[in-house]
C-alpha cells in the first residue's frame, strides 16, 4: 500500500509542471523532459509510462489517447 501511494505521489510530480523546484533539480526536470522525447521518437516507453505500467501491473503509453484507445492495456503474457 506505502510503495502504491509513493509511486502514485511520484507520478503525479513527474506529470505535473514542477514549477516548484529549486533550480538544481529544475534541471534534472530539462534532463527528463529530453529523455522523454527521445522515448516518443524512438516509439519507447516514457518516464510517466514506465511508473503508471508499475504502478498498474498493465502496459500504458499516455499517447494512446491520442488514438482514441486506452492508456493502459493488459500486459501479454509470454
């Protein structure tokens, strides 16, 4: 339940702008952001996709939206 809820607080800081943030950390917030777009050019899992699989035990990519599907689907099992 602690590690459901940390994950889901660390989700949410990694979705949200982090307009908050020192500027050290501000940032690695750059750094992250360039990793993500990599990961959308390459067709890779993001960052946020990366927590939100963990955090639902499914596979998500929140640009699934963008073609009318759902973000998470249920993983396949090999």
């Amino acid at each position: 339940m602690t590690t459901q809820v940390v994950l889901i607080v660390l989700v949410v800081l990694l979705i949200s702008s982090c307009s908050f943030l020192p500027a050290p950390l501000a940032y690695l917030n750059y750094a992250r952001t360039g990793f993500d777009i990599k990961q959308i050019i390459t067709d890779e899992p993001t960052l946020t996709d990366t927590v939100l699989s963990a955090t639902t035990d499914m596979d998500c990519q929140i640009f699934n939206v963008l073609d009318s599907k759902d973000i998470c689907i249920d993983r396949i099992q090999e």
